[in-house]
C-alpha cells in the first residue's frame, strides 16, 4: 500500500489574526501568514486560491512588490509516512509575476500540535525569517522536505514578485509534492 496523491493535502495557515490556534479553521488566504495550520484546504485550481490579485500599482512596481504566504503539506494517510518529500513548481504561467518556493524551518509536527508549526509574519509583505526561496522545475530540482509521518504537517512558504507585466488573467503556479513510502 502507497500514500495515494488524495491523501497529501495542501491547508492554509492561521497566521497571527486573532487567538486561533491550531488546526482551527481560517479561510482568508491573506492571513495564511504562518504559525499553525488550518483546517481549511488551498482548492485547487480557483481563482485567487492563495494570493489576491496583483492591483495596478502593485504590479508596477516591478520586482519591488513581493507578497508571501505560508500553506501546510499534510500527511492525511492512516499510518504510512511520506518519506523524502519534495516540492517543484510542476507549471507555471507565463508572462505573470514569479513563484518561488521554499520551506520553513520547523520540523514536521503532529496535526494539533502546541507547539508553533511554522514562522509568523505581520504583514504579507514581510519576508519570513530562514527561509531560502528558489523556482525548482522539476522534481530532480526540487526542494526537500524530509519525512511527514502520518497525521503530521509541514509548512511551506510562497513568495509571489510582480513583473510589471501588462494584464494577466489566470496568473498562477502549481505546487507538486511527491515522496516515498514502505509498507
């Protein structure tokens, strides 16, 4: 038996709005600015699923504009743990602003977890502190992520740059995360 692509969730995180802790449900995509995970999923494929869009001034300023935010790999298998996790960026839309990825320095934890699962930033244009961003297009590429036993998280980072690029419908990227597992 594998961990089938189902049971790896991608959630949101409760950022630092308000006394919600952990595992607790937060669906505004920009407070998912670390610290906890959420019970809400990133739906795949929807309009502003992760980042809100780019106003006309934003996207102006070029590379000057970055905005971040911190979503959570979840092991959702029953008992096998998804080892030598990687994460690329599998797809990309040309000519949008650029992705880059990378992975927050926390250790996997249990789902309910205490303890804080991931860095905190105030304002989404604050860079979360130890995290290395890059644009990995495959998974030979790809950034690694360790093990995520069954029923534990990882916290990821996203960073989005505008490009000042003219009007862009649909501007996106998909994240893929791919591992191993025994029986």
């Amino acid at each position: 038996m594998a961990i089938i692509a189902s049971e790896i969730l991608f959630k949101l995180s409760t950022g630092n709005s308000g006394s919600q802790g952990n595992n607790a449900a937060q669906g505004n995509v920009n407070n998912s600015l670390g610290k906890y995970i959420s019970t809400t999923p990133v739906t795949d494929a929807s309009l502003n699923n992760l980042f809100d869009d780019l106003t006309g001034d934003e996207n102006a300023q070029g590379a000057s504009y970055v905005d971040y935010r911190c979503i959570f790999v979840h092991n959702n298998n029953g008992s096998l743990t998804l080892q030598n996790a990687v994460m690329w960026l599998s797809a990309e839309v040309a000519g949008g602003a650029a992705i880059a990825i990378g992975v927050d320095p926390a250790a996997a934890s249990a789902i309910g977890s205490g303890t804080q699962q991931a860095a905190v930033i105030l304002t989404d244009t604050s860079a979360p502190a130890g995290v290395t961003f890059s644009a990995p297009t495959t998974k030979g590429a790809g950034i690694a992520l360790g093990n995520i036993p069954n029923g534990q998280c990882r916290a990821i980072w996203v960073r989005r740059t505008a490009a000042n690029s003219s009007a862009l419908n649909n501007d996106g990227a998909t994240i893929r995360v791919e591992g191993d597992t025994a029986a």
